[in-house]
C-alpha cells in the first residue's frame, strides 16, 4: 500500500500492512516501508479501499481484517513460497 495524503511527510512511501489498530474510533495502519523503517498513519491517508461503514457496524466479528488485492497477492506468493498449504491432518481440539 502506499501513503497518498499530502498531509503526510512520506506522501509517496509504499510498503507492507504490519498491523491495523484503532485510535479514538478511527483505523490506523502500521506500515513497514519498503526503504525501511515503519510508521503509523490514519487508514484515509493509504491507497487502501474504505470499508463500508454499514458492513463494519453490523458486523459480529471485531477481528475482521481488510487486504488490499495487492496485499492479498504478496500473501499468496508468500504462502506459495513458503510451502504455505493447509495442514489436511485432523485436528485434535
């Protein structure tokens, strides 16, 4: 994702999502640059799509998680990569 508000000193800086948090009610995002280095920055500053405010409060579930299709792609590739498929054994719970 990238930085595009110009409110911003690293308008322009693109890296990887590290963490979504909440301050004061609004969704912030940890993101690690890709020249190195991590900031934390109001989720209206990044190119990432705004979630629907009706789907967020009728929503049960408050971990629900927000990928970019870029950041879904790298995370695709990185389970690719990393022999990422899903345990098929059965689970012991």
């Amino acid at each position: 994702m990238t930085i595009v508000s110009e409110d911003s000193p690293d308008c322009g800086q693109s890296g990887r999502v590290k963490r979504v948090f909440w301050r004061e009610k609004i969704p912030w995002i940890l993101l690690r640059f890709r020249i190195g280095g991590m900031r934390a920055v109001p989720w209206d500053w990044t190119d990432l799509p705004i979630p629907q405010a009706d789907i967020l409060s009728s929503s049960h579930d408050t971990s629900a998680v927000f990928l970019s299709p870029s950041a879904l792609r790298d995370l695709v590739r990185f389970l690719h990569g990393h022999g990422g498929k899903p345990d098929k054994r059965p689970s012991h719970d």
